[in-house]
C-alpha cells in the first residue's frame, strides 16, 4: 500500500508541474550540436571516391601568371568542397606537353584536366573562333558577359558533343598588345613590321590587314628573336609580357586589345563521365567560382604590372587608335563567317552591340 502511495504521490506532482508551466522530467539529453554537425559533414563526403587528379597548363607555376591562379583557385575549391577526398596536382610549363599535346593527352588518360586557350580549341574547333576575332570586344566585362552567355554554352555543348573535351568555365587570359621598339598608335605606325604571331590563320590574317609582316615563330625563340632584332616585335596580354620580362627588351607596350585571349578549364570526356552527378555539380561550380575570382584578380594584378612595367622603363602607349585598327581588320570576320558558322557570328556581334 505504501508503494502505491508512493506512485500516486509522483504522478500528481509531475501533473501539477505541468499544469503550472513547469517540465516534468526530460528524457536523456540528445548527442552535442558539434558532433552532429561533424557526423553529417562525414556524411556528407563519405560517398566521395578517393582521387588525385592531374592538372596541366603551359605557364608559369608563379603566383602572377594568370593560368597558374586559375588552376591553384580551381584546385583548392573542389578539395575543400569534397573533404579533402580529390586532389590535385598541378603541373605547369607545359610539363604535359603543349596544349595541343594535352587535348591529345586527354584521349589516352595521360591527365584528367587542363587550363587550354580558347585559341587552342578554335584550331580544332571552328565555331570557338567566334571569341578569337579582332577587336571583338569592347572591354573585360564585355568579353565575360559573352563568354558567360547563353551563346557560348551553346558553343560549348557542341565541343563537347562534337570531341569531347568539356569547357567547365573560361577564365582570362587578358587582352593581347603589342610589344615593340617604337610607339604603335595607328595602322600606319605597324605597316611591314615584322610581328611575331602565333601559328593561327586568325592572327596570321589580323596582322595582314593592318599592312604588318606577320611572323609565326616557336615561343621559346622569341625572346633571342627580339634580343637579335630577328622580329620588330610582338604580341601579349600584360601577365605574359610583365613575366617573361619582354617589356625588358622592348622599349614600347602598345595597348592595341587587337585579341581577348579566354582559358578554358578543360575535362576530357571519359574523366568526365566516370564523375557522379554530385560530382560534376562541384567540379562545374567550383570551375565558374575560380573563374570569376581569377578574372577580378587579374584586373588588380594587370594595372600592377602596367606599373611595374613603366618603372622598368617600358612606355606604356595608351592613346592607341584601336577604332582606326578595328577598320582595317574588318576582312577577317567575312573570312571566319563559314568556319564560325553565320549564324552564330552575327548572333555573337548582336549581343555586343
């Protein structure tokens, strides 16, 4: 009886402590917040495959260089992004080969990704010369809307279709200007000079029109080339310029943005199909996050080297005519209409006014 008495009693002084606002005895208390938080981050890269990744490029690996940013941008966001679970390593001056070697490379899984120029993909690919004309855009922000646009994803699902090779974000490369021992301001101040181009018909043909001798030259010879007045001169975006140190043989920088030079961050086909849905989602946004990270911190890092540059004793000619030269190198959109393809030529110049 007395045990009984005992139950009751309990019983009406928990109801009463609930009736009055009170709590009535709690269950065992719940694991701590920190240790669920970390057992759903487990969780949430538990199903992620182990992977080290090879990453090529053809620059420097300084923390200047433009490609060498992109990939270090790149590389860390999808290892942070899956836990520590896929790294990288990236492997610059051209220690895979040349960006045509690394296209190649891709087929017989030599590497799984690759900073290549849009430059490189439009020889393979006609339709990517719709970024490589003269004087195509206006500014940087320009050239990123339309390298962002619904236009250029069109492009890039072709290629994709077409050979395989996945563009998952462009980043820059910057706009390419002359290098050379005089100032360069009009057409005339180019006519037969001997210009060192890459082997591109695109540039080949710009630098033709403008009445200069356009030289197609292998890049490690360059610098001796100018050295021994081999070539008057020529041409880079303000990264390459400022740290292969050109501006110290050439006395003059001409800001002429005859060419936007775009860097794509490149998978190769059986890399990518062999990743999850999970996994091409992070790739693609890690991709386009360093993309835009790297292209603001180029605009910084340019007007840096612009500096730098002058200091050196490098005149930077800023008073250039680019109007004048955009006239003379308006043959050269008629001669890419077909390799481009018509269509998309004229949507591509509709959307940048």
């Amino acid at each position: 009886m007395k045990k009984i008495l005992s139950v009751l009693a309990a019983t009406c002084l928990g109801l009463s402590l609930v009736a009055c606002g009170g709590s009535a005895p709690a269950a065992a208390p719940a694991a701590a917040p920190a240790a669920s938080q970390e057992a759903a981050a487990s969780a949430d890269t538990a199903d992620f495959p182990e992977m080290h990744i090879q990453l090529g490029h053809v620059n420097p690996t300084t923390d200047d260089d433009q490609y060498h940013k992109f990939a270090t941008l790149f590389t860390q966001k999808v290892t942070d992004r899956t836990g520590g679970k896929i790294t990288f390593e990236v492997l610059g001056n051209s220690e895979l080969g040349g960006e045509q070697e690394m296209m190649t490379g891709f087929d017989v899984g030599t590497h799984e990704v690759a900073i290549i120029s849009n430059l490189a993909l439009a020889n393979v690919y006609g339709p990517c010369n719709v970024v490589e004309m003269p004087f195509m855009f206006a500014d940087n922000q320009k050239a990123w809307s339309f390298l962002d646009s619904d236009i250029m994803q069109g492009v890039k699902d072709s290629l994709y279709a077409d050979l395989g090779y996945k563009v998952l974000a462009y980043g820059e490369g910057g706009f390419r200007n002359v290098l050379s021992q005089k100032a360069i301001r009009t057409p005339d101040d180019i006519k037969a000079m001997k210009i060192r181009v890459p082997e591109s018909r695109s540039f080949i043909a710009t630098f033709e029109a403008l009445g200069a001798n356009p030289t197609p030259m292998a890049f490690a010879e360059v610098f001796a080339a100018v050295q021994q007045h081999v070539i008057d001169g020529l041409e880079l975006p303000i990264a390459s310029a400022y740290t292969g140190s050109y501006y110290e043989v050439c006395s003059h920088y001409d800001l002429t943005g005859h060419f936007y030079n775009a860097i794509g961050m490149v998978a190769g086909k059986s890399f990518w199909e062999g990743l999850s849905p999970e996994l091409q989602e992070i790739f693609l946004s890690c991709a386009q996050e360093a993309a835009q990270e790297q292209r603001e911190w180029l605009q910084g890092a340019a007007d840096e080297m612009l500096k730098k540059m002058e200091d050196g004793g490098c005149t930077i000619v800023r008073d250039v005519d680019t109007a004048a030269f955009r006239d003379k190198a308006a043959s050269v959109y008629e001669e890419y209409r077909d390799t481009i393809g018509s269509d998309l030529l004229d949507s591509a110049l509709e959307f940048l006014g």
